[in-house]
C-alpha cells in the first residue's frame, strides 16, 4: 500500500519560478502562522531542538524562533525552499538552521529533537510511511510530533471560503483554487487513512483533530522508561543536595 518511490515527492519539484509562487501565496497566511508557532511553542521546554520537515520559504520555522532560545532546523527536498528560508531568517534577524534532504531519509540524529513539526506537506510525500518512522527515529523519548495537512474529503465549498479569507488577487485566487482541486485534494489523506498510517508506523498511534480544510496529526513517542526512572533518581538526589539539575545538550550531527 505504501510503496517505494524513485523521488522523495510526488508531483513536480517546487523549484525556481513555482516555489517564488508558492511562498507568496503562503505569505498571504502568515497570520495563522504566526498563531500555530504559538500554540506550538506553549508546551516546549527551554531551548528546545525543533525540526520543520519541508519547512517550504520557513516561515513556521522563523516565526518560532522569535518566541524563545530554540534550535531551530528545517530540512527541505527543495533546493530553492532551503535558499528562500535561510535568507529569510537571516532577514529576520533569528536563529535557524535550513538543510536540503529527503523526510523518508532525515540525515539527523536520532533521538535528538523535542518537536517534529510539518505544515501543508505530507500528502506530497512520495513515502509516508518512512517519512512518519523517520519523525519517530529523530525525536526525544517523551515528545512528540505534529503533522498539519489538508483532509481528502474537504468539500469545494470549504476550499473556496479558505482561499477567499487569503485575499488574494483575482488570478491567483483562481489559480490556488484550481490547484487545490485538481492535485492538492487528490494527493490529501482522509482522517481513517492518517489513521492507518499512524498506527502502521512507529508511533502506533494517534490523535487527529479536524479543522474547516484540514486535519492536525499529534503522534507521540513514548518515554524510555529506564531513563525516566533514572533521570528522576537524580532529581531526587540533586533536591538533597540542594542543586539545581541543568539541562543536557544534545549533538546534532549532519
């Protein structure tokens, strides 16, 4: 059902004068934006390691590194989209970190990230699976994953309101509207297919909430319990002591 593919994405490459295209179209979103690295952001520990698959021109990834010390990294299949991003965030004045490379092959370390995030992509992923085992394999013991993507059965109606609300000129209203009808929505998952995936990947489970166009995968790995246990051992024994415990770094390896 999920087989292999010869390309990382499905459809063509977002490249020059397509990903111009698309990043000023998202633009057109950075409210919500602005409102998702918020909610995101709530629950994230002090500089907390974040990865962004297929960050596109980064603005998630900028918009949560102007909310705390995080480390942010955006790994994208699109040479163009890892340019966009970089300049932007050096534009920004913030902190990230843009990479080229394949969600089905992270060139990551595992075990290292407290968020693994992606927005608007998965359904172009030409391995979802793999994609999915390779969140997984990246993130801490303990955290989670958040994938945000558009649902199969959005009705016209609610694809239409949504891009209206962008206020986008004419033609690129028509044109946004067409692309959603006659690629993006055949590429989308239903709620039960996520469901499906989810529980055939490493995650084995997990929690999907709808939104007027879309749907919000929250995928959680579970603690390793002989690090939890000794970990609280030596909060313990730190309280005893009257020490504050600090924080471990992690290293990232590319």
């Amino acid at each position: 059902m999920y087989a292999s593919a010869r390309k990382p994405y499905r459809g063509i490459s977002m490249e020059g004068r397509l990903a111009t295209w698309y990043a000023k179209i998202t633009r057109k979103d950075l409210g919500e934006i602005g409102r998702l690295a918020q909610e995101l952001a709530k629950d994230l520990p002090r500089a907390a390691r974040v990865l962004e698959v297929a960050p596109g021109p980064g603005f998630l990834s900028v918009a949560l590194a102007k909310l705390g010390p995080y480390q942010i990294t955006g790994l994208d299949i699109s040479q163009s989209f890892v340019q966009m991003a970089s300049e932007y965030a050096k534009r920004e004045s913030v902190k990230a970190h843009f990479i080229h490379g394949s969600a089905s092959d992270i060139p990551l370390e595992e075990g290292f990230f407290d968020l693994v995030v992606c927005r608007a992509a998965f359904k172009n992923f030409a391995e979802p699976l793999k994609a999915l085992n390779e969140m997984h394999r990246v993130l801490k013991p303990g955290s989670r994953a958040v994938v945000i993507d558009l649902r199969k059965d959005a009705s016209w109606d609610e694809i239409v309101s949504y891009v209206d609300q962008l206020g986008l000129r004419r033609m690129s209203s028509w044109m946004t509207k067409m692309v959603f009808k006659h690629t993006l929505l055949k590429r989308a998952y239903t709620v039960k297919q996520m469901e499906s995936l989810a529980a055939a990947s490493d995650f084995k489970s997990s929690e999907i909430i709808r939104n007027p166009v879309g749907m919000e995968i929250r995928l959680h790995k579970p603690p390793n319990v002989t690090e939890e246990r000794l970990r609280e051992g030596d909060k313990n024994e730190a309280v005893k002591l009257g020490l504050d415990m600090e924080r471990g770094e992690a290293r990232l390896v590319t």
